[in-house]
C-alpha cells in the first residue's frame, strides 16, 4: 500500500511490537539493578568509614 510512497514504512505484526517492547523492559530493568547496586555499595563504603572514624576517635577513651 505504501511502496511508492516518500514515506514507506514496515508494518510489524503485534507479537514483534510486544517482543520489543519487552526487550526494552529489560535493558531498563538491567540499568537500575545496576544503579542500585552501585548506590548500595556506596552507601555501604560511607558507613564503614563513619564507623572506622568513630572507633578510632574513641580509642583513646577506652584505653584509659
């Protein structure tokens, strides 16, 4: 119907459409594993080192 036309197009059948846009879901589900992931070890690396500081302020309190 559109062969001769300047603005062709490829019709996709609806199962091709809801594969895409499956594909698609999982990318972003792959990027926010990711980005939680990342946030969580941050976060994980902030706390040790408050930790590490506060032991080694109290120290000095403790020995005595």
């Amino acid at each position: 119907m559109f062969a001769n036309s300047s603005f062709e197009q490829r019709p996709k059948t609806e199962s091709a459409f809801a594969a895409g846009v499956v594909k698609q879901f999982g990318n972003i589900e792959l990027l926010i594993l990711t980005i939680g992931s990342v946030v969580f070890f941050t976060l994980l690396l902030v706390t040790g080192n408050t930790m590490a500081i506060s032991v080694r302020e109290r120290t000095a309190e403790l020995a005595c």
